[in-house]
C-alpha cells in the first residue's frame, strides 16, 4: 500500500483536496468527484500537466495516468441537471423548428416570391446547433451558436450560394488546440472553436465568423485548391458588402432585426486600396461618404486575404492546397 498523495481539484472556482492513493484507479477518483461536484464521470474532464496522451481507461491507476502529488487539477463538466436544462431548451428549439417545417411543407405552393423566400429561410439554415455539454457554460456558447446562425450577412450567403448545414457545433481547444474550424461530409456537420485555450472566455466575433465562411466554403470544395481559394473570398467578399449595403440602407431590416457592423481599425483609411494608391487621412481633399465606405470595404477584404492564408492552416477539413 502506497502512501497517499494530495490533489488539488477546481471545479468552477471551488477547490476540493483530495487524499487519494496512486494505486486508486481512475474510476474511484471520479466517483470522489462526482460526490464532491454532483458532475456525473461521464461528463468530467481533467486537465492538468504532464497528463498521459491517449484515452484514459477508467481501470488505470492514478500513477499511470500522470497523476503526482501535489497535483494541480482542473476538471470541466456540467451536472446532469444543468444537461437536462439544456437538451430541453435544445428539444423545445428543435420541436418549433420541425413545426415550422411542417406547416411550410404543407401550404400550397404560391406564386408569390414571398413563398419562395419563406420556403428557403427553413432550408438553407443550420438545422441544429449543439454546443458541447462537458465545457464551462453550454449556454453561453448556444449563445454564440445562434448569433452565428442568425447574423444577416451569414444568413444571405447562405441563401445566395443554397448551403445547407445539417450541425453547427463547437471544437474543445485542448482536444484540438491547432484547429479553428472543421467541415464534416461538406455541410453534415460544422465546427468551430469558440473558446480560449482555458476555457475562460469566447473567442472575438468577427474571427469565428471569418472561420464559418471559411467552412462553409468547403461544403462545396474540399482541398484548399485555386477552387476553393476562389469561391472563399467570394463569400467574404458578399459579407462585407452586405454589411456595408445594410449600413447605407440598401438592404431593408425587419422589425426585430438588428444590425452590428464589424468595427474596422483605423488604418483600414490608411492601407493600400487594391487596384490604386494608397491615401491618408490626412489628404487635404475631403472623401465622399461612398468613397470612405469604399476605402474601408477594400481595405478589410486586403486584410481577410491576409488572415485567410493563416486559416488555412488551421482549418482541419483538407491539407494545404497543392502547388502546380
């Protein structure tokens, strides 16, 4: 019999000192946690350094999963409770969803273009969004999910270009930390990394939605190829003049709608305009309201280009493109 070893476990702020044997298997210690954290074994997660690669057999002792004295643990997972909550917010969301389809598949067939716009808003859409259960607040990032499925300029693209994605969920950045984004079967299932590294907060907007474009562009081609570099930059290049159409009023909101307008830096009135000369700010001729709008539109489709080729590499749907 070994002499027991101290662990130090945080759960959601609260730290448990646990006085444990190395030869206790694994299975043992999360029954401990889970009368500790009422987290049942199957949703917790343990982080801590030095952890052995590979899945973990709940048969393993503690000595043969990494575990030390002194060890500092991190463990992430919801309760049962706080699951249920969340499948029935996810059950109501899908039973309205089905409802809505159904009445859409039964009307009559119309004339009008309003029928049609009515019939592709239940078609090209993310049917289901699931954030992961096991991480730090599930809702916060449903929240994400659904800005993601409802942003306008997303919204458009979709319709524009007929995508269909069947599940838009999360990527766990310590599984996957090299990843941003992955496209499954081109639109079955869409994911993305919303978190920091230590789950302590959501990654910034704009850059999960330059990924979601970036995924959804492989629902129709897989290699990073000429192709799919192509059609890419088309569909960031019709978000950001949807978005610069919304603000001149070009495109009409609905009542609800709301629009929020990517904040572009201030040098984007500086950087080089494709196609002409770079100009400052400073010029003594004042700039139109069209040509500031202009300006800016080139000056962030530059910098998407730019921040696209390091996507690339962090996107897990295809290896790099091929060079001819």
């Amino acid at each position: 019999m070994t002499e027991p070893i101290s662990l130090f476990v945080s759960h959601r702020g609260v730290q448990h000192r646990l006085s444990v044997s190395l030869n206790s298997t694994l299975a043992e210690l999360n029954a401990t946690l889970e009368e500790l954290t009422t987290v049942p074994p199957s949703l917790q997660k343990l982080l801590y350094k030095n952890s052995v690669k590979g899945p973990h057999d709940p048969a393993m002792t503690l000595q043969e999963v990494g575990l030390k004295d002194s060890t500092k643990v991190q463990m992430v997972g919801s309760t049962l409770r706080e699951l249920d909550g969340l499948q029935a917010k996810e059950a109501e969301e899908k039973r309205r969803d089905r409802i809505l389809r159904e009445r859409v598949l039964k009307a009559p067939v119309k004339v009008r273009s309003t029928a049609t716009a009515s019939m592709s808003d239940h078609l090209y859409l993310f049917h289901e969004l699931i954030p992961l259960p096991h991480l730090p607040r599930p809702d916060s990032a449903l929240t994400v999910l659904r800005r993601l499925a409802n942003d306008k300029a997303i919204r458009h693209i979709m319709h524009l270009h007929k995508f269909s994605v069947s599940v838009l969920t999360e990527l766990d950045p310590r599984e996957r930390p090299e990843l941003l984004g992955e496209n499954m079967n081109r639109g079955q299932e869409i994911r993305l990394r919303l978190r920091t590294d230590s789950y302590d907060g959501f990654r910034v907007y704009s850059q999960v939605r330059r990924t979601l474009c970036h995924e959804l562009a492989h629902n129709v081609f897989g290699p990073h190829d000429n192709d799919f570099k192509e059609l890419n930059s088309q569909l960031n290049r019709e978000v950001a003049e949807f978005e610069r159409a919304t603000a001149a009023g070009t495109h009409r909101l609905q009542a609800g709608d709301m629009y929020e307008p990517e904040a572009l830096e201030d040098d984007a009135l500086t950087s080089h305009v494709l196609g002409g000369s770079s100009r400052s700010r400073n010029s003594s001729e004042p700039d139109s309201v069209d040509e500031r709008r202009r300006r800016m539109l080139e000056a962030a489709l530059n910098r998407l280009h730019m921040e696209e080729e390091e996507l690339e590499g962090s996107c897990g749907t295809a290896g790099p493109a091929k060079t001819t």
